[in-house]
C-alpha cells in the first residue's frame, strides 16, 4: 500500500486536468463535486497508506517511491520521489481531510460565481502542490509544491481580478513569497555543493553523522527560515497575508490559515536534525523571531474592525507560537499545534464565511451584532473555535499552545513569558470578535460613515440567514474536531502522547528533552496560562459586551504598526525612483552614449565625404550585395577546384 | 558542382541531411522571390512547405541523434577552396541540436501564425533566407563558413525590420545592423588572426574549428586578444550588458514574426557562439578573463530586470526581460560546471519557446488594440479568459515556476554556478525576484481590472492563434516536466568541452557526504 503513494497528489492532479478541459462543460455543482471526490479520494488513500504504515514497527516507518529521474546532470541526481513516512503522512492527512470539508463548504460558498468552475481547478491543482510539497523525499519537490502553492495562492486572491485591491494583493502575495524563494534556493545551492544531494536523508544523515561542518548546516538551516518566513508569514514578510485576505474565503480557510502557511513550519521540521547539529543561535533567532511576530501581530489584531483581518493577524500570530515551538527544539509541540489550529482556524474562517454570505458581503464586525439568533449553527461552531484559539481547557488549543509554553519556557522564561501575552491577548481580541459579531445590538443596517467605497454606504435592509447545509456540515465536522482534537497529544503519560510516539522516528534526533525542574512544573505552568486566557476573556467581556472599560483601539494598532504602509510608501516611493532612474539611465546615458557615437560618425563623415549618400539603408543594401556577390564567388571558385 | 553534391555521401546512400537543413530554406526562398506576384496564395504555399519540410528534417534529425556520445553527428565536410583551407564542414552535436530544432519549428510557426499585412512575397523569402542563415550558423564547424552565415543572417533581419516594421523602424533597423557589424568586424580580424597564427602550430592554413581547437595551441597571452575579438561580436548579438540597446528598439520595432525569431532563435548565435568558438577555440583564456563575463552578466540579469519594470511598452519589456534572462545563460557558460554549462543550453532553447511565445502573444494583442501601451489595456483577462490562461502560463514560464521550462534551465544554471562563482550566483539568484515582480505588474495593468470602453471588445483567442501556441504550451509544460530527454542529449557535448578546456569540473561528483566518510 505504501507504493501507492503517488495515488495520493495524482488524484486532485487528475481533478485539476478533467475540469481543465471539461470546466465549462460540467459547470456549477458538478464541477465542484467532481473536485471535491478527488480529494476526499486522496484522503482515503491517505487513510489506506497511514493504516498500512501504522502496521509497521517504527523503525520501518520510512519508504521511498521513486516514480521517475527528474534532473539529473553530473553528479546531481534529482528525482520525482516520494517520502513516506510519520510527518508526511500526518501532513497528507489533514491537508487532504480538511481539504475535502472546505470543498464541500465552497460548493455551498461560490454558488452563483460565473466562474465557479475556474474556482475548483485552481482548488485542485493547489492540493496537489500542497501534497508535492509535504511527500516530495527531497528539496526540489518540495521546491516544486512550494512554488506551486505559491502560484495557486497568487490566482486565488486574484480570483476577483476585477477589483483591483484582489489583483494588488495576489501580487503582492507571490512578490514577497519569492523574496523568502530565494533563500530556499540558496539553501539548495550550498547543500549540493557541500554534502551533494537534495535528499532529506543524505541532508540530515550529513548532520547526524556530523560529515559537514556546522557551519555549512547554519547556512543551509538560516537560508531555509528565510524561505519559511516567507511562506509561513513571519516578521519581516507577514506583510503578504492580510492583503491575501481579498480572496475567497474558503481561500482564506484552507490556504492561508489551514494549509500553506504551515509549510515553513514543516520544513523546519524535516530538517530538525539539522537545526539541531547547526550553531545554537540559529534556534534562538528562529525562537525570538517567532515570539515576536506572535506578540507583534496580536497586538494588531486587538484594533481591527475586518472580521476577516482580525482571523488573518491571528493567524500570523498562531504561526508565529509555532516558529517558538521549533527554536525551542519541540518539534512534536509545532506540529500538534499545526494540526489543532488547523481546525480551529479554519472553522473561525469558514464560520466567518458563512457569516459574510449570511450579511450579503458585509465584511465589518462593527455593522454586525447579535447574530447568534439567526445563524445558531454558525454562531455555535464559532464559539468553539474561539474557545479552541482562546486556550481554554480542554478545547484543542489548549493543549497545543500549552506544550509550545511548556518547552519555551525550557529556553528560556522570557520566551514564555512573552508567549504568555500574545495567549492573553489572543483570547482578548478572539472575545471581542465573537461580541461584536454574535452578541449585542444588530447594528446591520446602521449608516456607515467607515464604509471606504460608495457601494458598501447604499442603504439596503439586510437579512441576515443561515447558511445551506454544504456550508454547515464542515463547520460541524471542524467544530468537533476543535473540540477533541487535543486528544492526539495528552500530556499525561507516553500513551497518551500519541503524536510524540509517531512522529518520534522523525525528530527524535533534534527534539529537546525538558529539564526536571520544568517538567515538575508543567501544570503550574498550565495553570497560569490558563488563568491569562481567562483573563483575557474576562476583560473583553468588561470592554465590549458590559462597557465597563473604554476600548484600546489606537490607531497605530488599527493600522499594523505602520509597517506595511511604511513598505508599501518606500516601494512607491524611493524604490520606484530607483528603477525609474535605471530606466533614464539605459535610455539617456547608455543608449545615448550609442547615438552619441552614431551621429559623431555622421557628422564626421558628412564633412570629409559630401559625396556620400548618408542613407544606412544604402550602405546596408550595398554590404548585402556585397556578401552575396562574395559568396558567389567563393562559391565558383570551390566548383572550380 | 561536384565538390558538394559528386561525393561519397549521396554514391553511397547517405543523406547529406544537414546540407538539406540549409539548402531548402534558401531554395525556398530563391524560389518565393521569382514567384509571380499574382498567385499569392502559391507564394505562401511554397514558404510554408519549404519551412514545415525544413522542420521535419530537424525532427527527424532529432530522432536519429544518438545520446550518450559528445561527437559530431550526421558531419559533412567538402574541401570548398583548398588553398585557403576552407571547407563546406557541417556536424550537429549536444550543444547545437536543439537549436536546430528549436530553429526548424519557429519559422513555419511565425510564417504560419503570423500576417505581415503588405507585401508578403519579399517577406517571405527574406524570412526563408534568415532561416537558412540561422540553420548555417548553428550547423558550420568550418570559421569561414560560420563568418559568412552569421552575417547572412543580418541582411534578411535588416530588410524586415526595415520593411515591415513599426513607425521607428528605419532607426531601429539601422542601429541594429550597424551595432552588429561592429561586432562583427571585430570577429573577422579575429578569424583571420586566429587562422595564421594557428598556422604555425598545425603547419598549414585551415579555417576548420575542430582541427583548430584541437590543434591550434594558442599561448595564453595571443589567445586572450582572438577571444576578446570574438566576444565582443558574440556580446553584441547576446546581448550583454553594455552593448544591449539595439535589442529593445530591434525588438519593439520589429515585425512579430521578427521579434519571435530574433528572441528566439538569434540572440542565441551569441552564447552559442561564446560556446562553439569561445570557449572550445580558446579555454585558457574563457577561464582567465571570465570574471568579465560573469560579472557582466549579473549586471544584465538586474538590470534587464529593474528596466523591465519600468517600461511602457509591452515588448519594450519582454525585450529587456531578454536582457536578464540571456545574463543567466552567460553566467551558466562561464560557470564552466557541467550543470550550468548543460543549463545554458537547455535555457537557450526554454528561452526561445518562452519568449517566442510571448511575442507571439503580445503580437496578437497589438493585432486587436493596434496599441502595446501598458496604460492603454486593460481587464482583458474578464473579456478573454482563455487568451489570459494562456499568457499567464507563458509568464509563469518565463519567471521560472517549478513544473515548467524555464526553471529547469535557470535551477540548473544556478546550482552549477555556485559552485565555482558562488557570490555572482547569490547576486543573480536574487533576479527570481524581480522577474516575478515585472512581469505580475505588467499582468495586472494588462489583464486584471474592470475593462474599460476601448477593451470591451477584445476577441477571445481564435482557434489558428491557438494551434499556433499550442506547439509552444507544449513544450513548456513537457521539458518542466521531463526534462531528463534534452539533458541526455546536450550533457555529453558539454561534458567534453569541458574537459577539452582542462577545466576542473567541480559538478561532476568529486564532493559529497560519502567522500568525506571514508575520511577518518
């Protein structure tokens, strides 16, 4: 069954290649249907290969299934070839599992989009780049689906290309994700040269066995992170995913929040022998680098009004606590984390979803409100997501961040206690969305004075209704996979820590072990974060539902820091100076040089020669003749001989 | 006529195919020009058929080629004028056959895809003559017979840029003739230099490049001026930075089917030719003097780029993404690893099919909107959406997505270069970036927005536009794919010129994980 591996990307491949050329033809649902099988077929096949894998002891857990030689020139040999083994198939797993629920949830969502059809083959072909990105046995497939996803993302935020913003954001989306592309091709660079292979075997065997100077695994480690801050939107290149937030939301569920932006994540992890074996401050910086874009894009989040923007720097925060895990060498802890946030954020995104259809495009909370009564199903899985990213006990982000909390802490207190802010502040800004847009006043059909464009001020009554069942079900499912998923991972003894056993083929060699003192205090700990989350709870619940505390929304907040704007005004600013000047220079001074040249010429030879013609086009006809008159005669003379 | 045809290749039944490359474009051609004008129609029928028979000879080429081995193949070499030690020599190896194939498609390709408005009968013959120039450029292993054909191909380039050009035409004509004669002067010093002084070495006057690359012995120091002499006519014709700024105005003026021929298959006269002539005629000095050209063209990947950017003129920009995308495939010929050597080549032939393809595209615009003003399109892709599928797979070619050609070449030409020019590799590699950003922005001014009165009406993709591109997506998707046929082909040729040149080959294995364990 492992051999079938290759069935698993091949079938959305095949999904994508049939409504390639039969799109128009099956139209709405069929389309979506057809897409939506193909995936949940991969997932069963995942399911087949994971049970099949199960089986086996755990030292055996690892099968390669070579289909073909890609590029091999001299002695870099580059195959299509699979890695079969714990952290590829749990990544499968849910890529394929959630993905088949937020197809069916699109079915529901792009009801009525003329180009309905268009939407399911970039669906498609995006999970099969996501699936070459986490089976690919070596960097160049992963490459190969890291690039693609990158593509998928660029069309699907664009998918609205009419609007300018969309196509702006798509741009910017791929623009900076290449940015991170070419850390990671310099990372591939230095491993050829140094230990002479792609694959993730010979890599981490390089380090394990210690053949290449750590100096070597620095670089490769440090070039791959920038590659992985692109993708997985860490400071300095998060710029990209707020913007990504243009696209549909089921985009937004299951690439931005769900799938893709892990990818920087599981690299980080495939590598872990790596990071392990390369200087300890590379850690550290990919620690510090996390926690502070955990807390920085919390700290956004509070004093946005977007019910969608509010998810996405959440989500650049949640990504951030996983970037701690993996500075923190607790690499079970990133991808548990991964996994529970999957659920809970891509159920925060598809219930947001459902709420946007329901308010008929209305994206800003603060025309929301007592929304509970009309949409109970959406409101009631909503809710266990919040409680889920809030960290209450015992929903599945409980658990998830607290084992990151746990190892940081390990690093180091400041870790944690910074990590402990951003938990408080998540579960801050998660209270006051779900106030704001399920309980108080309906305030749908107040005037709009924030409204940024004319179309949104047009005073309609809105109704406000449930979504139909394509929509709901998924929320269920994801809502109950919120609420049990910490399950995988209890941290109460070996059996119960599931995901630590299985994937322990994979990283033991890089994982931390925890100190005896940490390890003591674990439920302390716990307890505290705990205690912060409800504490954040409580003072959203005191601000936005009693009023008791006026609410903090600076500006500077409202507006990230400025960070973005003041990107976007240095691009738009000195930068395009820069390559306008580029331009002059080519057309003036170098282009200009030629001219120059050109005309002194004529002008020189107008003077000594006022028999010439001066026409180019005479001296050119003349030189062809020439060449052919030329030709003649060698020619005769060559018969001749 | 007995020294070409009265040989033992056609007494003794082998076809002397290369000979046909060449001669049935020019008879074509010959044969289009003392056509009546009147029947328009036989006009176009011969062209087409001379051009689609001239293609299949190179497919057939092509699957008759032999892998695995670095030798001429199908050669023909007939003593032309003895005293001089020219001859008629012909031979197709890893490095040329598939420009021969690349060249033998895209004619018929341009001549079918592309209407030149007005007096089609000169227009074709001067396209079926640049064809047999290109096919003799690629195919002479003779330096005269090579000289002559590289200037050939000027005269036709020249007469329909002239001819059939846009409202700067003349200029642009103009400065690209003379631009490539300077070049070109500079070569025939240097072929005349380099025959006399080989003449001590081998003891008789020969213009024949095997004999002379294998047998010539320049010293290093006379070696480095004959290079340079045939640099500067190949950096012309790349071209490399500084001596880039006929190409945008040749481009930009051109006809399409000019511009698809010149992007495609012209250009690549000059790194073919740094490869052919350069390199193999005087390794020692490639290696000494290359710092030069790698940093020259690191230069051109950038700033080819950042030029792009800023252009308003839709193949003004493809022009100047030329510009970078020809620095990558210099800084792989000067890598001298096997990797970016085979990668240079590969990305010759992946920049002719993109390229040529957005030419193609951008020609089809300029045919509805009679305008390649960025600002002046808009929202095309809500009124043609399979014509926007079809440039947003040729852009993705062309910024270099994995899973398409153009990666294959530029991954290659990178990690090969990086090991013998790491911190030009760095600097270059930083152009998949600004590729990207070019070509997206243009995209979204083109085709994304709302489309505005004057774009309403932008016909979808017709079905003979589509049979034209088709040949192209093609060959995009397959080589990112499989990739494995070509570099079987080319790698061999380039593993020999290689170790012709004594170059250390830092790509052929002698590093990795299981070297350093059998150290203690």
């Amino acid at each position: 069954m492992l051999d079938a591996v290759w069935l698993i990307p091949a079938l959305p491949l095949a999904g994508f290649l049939i409504i390639l050329v039969l799109g128009r033809k099956l139209g709405e649902p069929k389309s979506g249907y057809l897409a939506t099988l193909m995936t949940a077929g991969a997932f069963v096949v995942t399911v087949a290969v994971f049970i099949d894998l199960m089986s086996k002891s755990s030292e055996e857990r690892h099968h390669l299934k070579t289909l073909f030689s890609w590029i091999p020139v001299g002695s870099l040999h580059v195959d299509v070839a699979f890695l079969v083994d714990p952290l590829s198939i749990t990544m499968a797993l849910f890529i394929t599992g959630i993905g088949s629920l937020i197809y069916l949830y699109s079915i529901g969502y792009m009801h009525g989009d003329p180009k309905f059809s268009k939407f399911f083959l970039y669906l498609n072909l995006f999970v099969f780049s996501m699936l070459m990105l986490v089976l690919g046995s070596n960097l160049l497939v992963t490459f190969l689906g890291w690039e693609g996803v990158g593509t998928c993302s660029y069309l699907l935020i664009s998918f609205w290309h009419t609007k300018d913003a969309n196509a702006s954001a798509g741009k910017k989306a791929f623009v900076t994700n290449r940015v991170g592309d070419f850390g990671f091709m310099i990372a591939m660079f230095v491993a050829f040269q140094f230990i002479g292979s792609l694959d993730y075997s010979s890599i981490n065997h390089a380090a394990e066995a210690k053949t290449v100077t750590g100096t070597v695994a620095t670089v490769i480690v440090l070039m791959l992170f920038v590659g992985a801050c692109g993708k997985s939107a860490q400071l300095p290149l998060y710029i990209w995913l707020p913007d990504a937030m243009a696209g549909p939301t089921p985009v937004s569920a299951l690439i931005h929040a769900a799938t893709m932006v892990t990818s920087g994540v599981f690299l980080m992890t495939r590598i872990s022998p790596l990071i392990g074996y390369a200087t300890p401050w590379v850690s550290t910086l990919i620690a510090i680098v996390g926690v502070a874009t955990a807390l920085f894009a919390a700290t956004i989040a509070v004093a946005q009004n977007d019910i969608k923007k509010v998810l996405a720097y959440s989500t650049v925060s949640q990504l951030g606590y996983m970037f701690l895990a993996i500075g923190s060498h607790a690499y079970v802890a990133a991808i548990f984390h991964m996994i529970t946030h999957a659920f809970f954020k891509a159920l925060l995104f598809l219930g947001s979803g459902s709420v946007i259809h329901g308010m008929h495009d209305e994206q800003d909370m603060r025309y929301m409100g007592a929304l509970r009564k009309m949409m109970p199903i959406t409101a009631a899985t909503f809710i266990v997501g919040w409680l889920a990213i809030a960290g209450v006990p015992p929903f599945a982000g409980f658990w998830s961040k607290d084992e990151i909390l746990l190892y940081a802490f390990d690093k180091s207190p400041i870790l944690w206690a910074l990590g402990l802010v951003t938990a408080l502040l998540t579960a801050y800004y998660m209270t006051r969305q779900v106030i704001m847009v399920f309980y108080g006043k309906a305030r749908w059909n107040d005037e709009r004075p924030h409204a940024a464009d004319a179309s949104a001020t047009e005073h309609h009554d809105i109704h406000p209704h449930e979504s139909p069942w394509t929509m709901y079900t998924p929320l269920i499912v994801l809502a109950g996979l919120a609420i049990v998923g910490g399950g995988l991972n209890l941290p109460f003894n070996h059996t119960t820590e599931r995901l630590s056993s299985w994937l322990a083929p994979v990283v033991e060699v890089g994982e931390r072990s925890l100190q005896h003192g940490t390890e003591d205090i674990k439920w302390v700990l716990a307890g505290v974060a705990t205690l912060g989350a409800l504490v954040g709870v409580f003072v959203a619940y005191l601000v936005y539902s009693k009023q008791r505390l006026k609410a903090i929304e600076p500006t500077t907040l409202a507006n990230g820091w400025y960070y973005d704007k003041g990107i976007s005004d240095f691009m738009g600013g000195p930068g395009r100076d820069g390559f306008e000047g580029v331009a002059w220079f080519d057309a003036n001074v170098i282009d200009g040089a030629v001219n120059g040249t050109g005309k002194g010429v004529q002008a020189i030879a107008g003077v000594i020669r006022k028999g010439q013609s001066g026409l180019v086009r005479t001296y050119a006809a003349l030189i062809g003749v020439g060449v052919v008159l030329l030709l003649a005669w060698f020619f005769i003379r060559g018969v001749a001989q | 006529m007995s020294a070409l045809i009265g040989n033992s290749e056609l007494i003794g039944g082998k076809f002397p195919v290369l000979t046909a490359i060449i001669l049935v474009p020019f008879i074509g051609a010959i044969a289009v020009a003392v056509m009546t004008k009147r029947r328009p129609e036989f006009v176009k029928l011969t062209a087409i058929l001379s051009s689609v028979f001239t293609g299949a000879l190179t497919v057939w080429l092509l699957a008759s080629f032999k892998t695995g081995t670095a030798d001429f193949q199908f050669s023909s070499k007939h003593e032309w004028i003895n005293a001089w030690g020219i001859s008629w020599h012909l031979g197709v190896d890893g490095i040329s056959i598939f420009l021969v194939v690349l060249t033998g498609i895209l004619f018929p390709l341009a001549i079918v895809g592309v209407d030149p408005h007005h007096d089609e009968k000169p227009y074709l013959a001067w396209l079926l003559l640049l064809e047999a120039g290109v096919m003799g450029s690629f195919l002479s292993l003779d330096l005269f017979l090579f000289f002559v054909f590289f200037e050939i191909v000027l005269v036709p380039m020249y007469f329909l840029i002239g001819g059939w050009g846009y409202d700067k035409r003349v200029y642009a004509a103009t400065k690209f003739f003379l631009y490539t004669m300077f070049g070109s002067a500079f070569m025939l010093v240097g072929i005349i230099a380099t025959v006399f002084i080989a003449k001590g070495n081998i003891g008789h006057i020969t213009f024949d490049l095997v004999e002379l690359a294998e047998k010539g012995g320049f010293a290093a120091s006379t070696g480095r001026w004959l290079f340079f002499a045939f640099a500067i006519a190949f950096a012309v014709k790349v071209p490399l930075f500084p001596l880039h700024t006929w190409l945008p105005d040749a481009h930009t003026q051109s006809p399409t089917a000019g511009s698809v021929v010149l992007a495609g298959v012209m250009l690549k006269l000059g790194t073919y030719g740094f490869l052919r002539f350069g390199i193999y005629l005087f390794p020692q000095a490639a290696r000494n003097t290359r710092a030069i050209f790698l940093t020259l063209a690191v230069i051109g990947i950038l700033y080819g780029a950042i030029a792009a950017t800023m252009q308003k003129d839709l193949k003004r920009l493809v022009a100047y993404s030329s510009v970078a995308h020809l620095g990558f495939i210099v800084l792989g010929t000067f890598a001298f690893t096997s990797q970016a050597m085979t990668g240079s080549v590969l990305q010759m032939i992946n920049h002719g099919v993109s390229t040529g393809a957005l030419f193609l595209l951008v020609g089809m615009i300029y045919e509805r909107r009679h305008t390649r003003e960025i600002a002046a399109l808009k929202g095309l892709q809500k009124v043609a959406p399979v014509f926007a599928g079809v440039f947003t797979l040729v852009m993705l070619s062309s910024i270099g997505v994995p899973g398409l050609n153009g990666f294959v070449g530029e991954f290659l030409i990178l990690i090969g270069s990086f090991l013998t020019a790491r911190w030009w590799t760095v600097v270059a590699a930083s152009g998949v970036i600004l590729a990207a950003l070019y070509l997206l922005w243009a995209y979204q001014r083109v085709f994304h927005g709302e489309p505005d009165e004057d774009n309403k009406t932008f016909t979808e993709l017709r079905w003979k536009e589509a049979m034209v591109l088709l040949p192209f997506i093609a060959a995009i998707v397959f080589t990112g794919i499989y990739p494995k046929p070509m570099i079987d082909r080319i790698e061999p040729s380039i593993k020999a010129l290689i170790a012709h040149g004594g170059y250390q080959d830092a790509g052929s294995g002698v590093i990795g994980s299981v070297n350093e364990e059998e150290q203690p």
